[in-house]
C-alpha cells in the first residue's frame, strides 16, 4: 500500500531530473520534450492509487511501459533536435 507513493516520488523525481538538467545545463532544451509523458504518468499514478489491490492493476504496468518508452523516444529526439527547437521555442 505504501510502495504506491514511491513509485509517484520516483516519477516526479524523473521528470524533475529533466527540468533540473536543462536549468543546469546538463540536459539539452529539447530533452523537455519528455514533459509531454506527464499525462501518460499522470494516468498510471491514478490507476495505480486506486487499483493497487485489484487485477485492474494491469492498467498501471502497462502504462508505466508506455511511459517508459514515450518518454525516453521524446527525450532522445528533443536532445537531437535541440538547436531547431531552441531556436523555434526562442530559448
């Protein structure tokens, strides 16, 4: 039951790992693409709060591999292509 609100921190402290690097410098701009997983995380945090105890668990695990991945592919083409959206989002 308590494990729930770590996988929430750990998530957040993924995303927030990718909002740190980028305003330290460590990340390229683009890798915020990754920001547009947020509501994939969302959904699997809802699920996961409240089905942790029933099959429709399932919903969650799958999601979190869709999150994974879309996050990942955003984060790999935003570092790509961070001097065309760095010029385009005038950062």
């Amino acid at each position: 039951e308590a494990a729930r609100w770590g996988y929430v921190l750990i998530l957040l402290a993924a995303f927030g790992t990718a909002i740190a690097g980028v305003q330290m410098n460590i990340f390229a701009a683009g890798a915020l693409l990754a920001l547009l997983a947020l509501p994939l995380a969302a959904y699997a945090c809802v699920v996961l709060i409240r089905h942790y105890q029933d099959r429709s668990l399932v919903r969650a695990n799958k999601a979190t591999i869709a999150l994974h991945f879309l996050a990942g592919v955003l984060m790999a083409v935003g570092i790509a292509w961070s001097p065309q959206l760095t010029g385009v989002l005038g950062l």
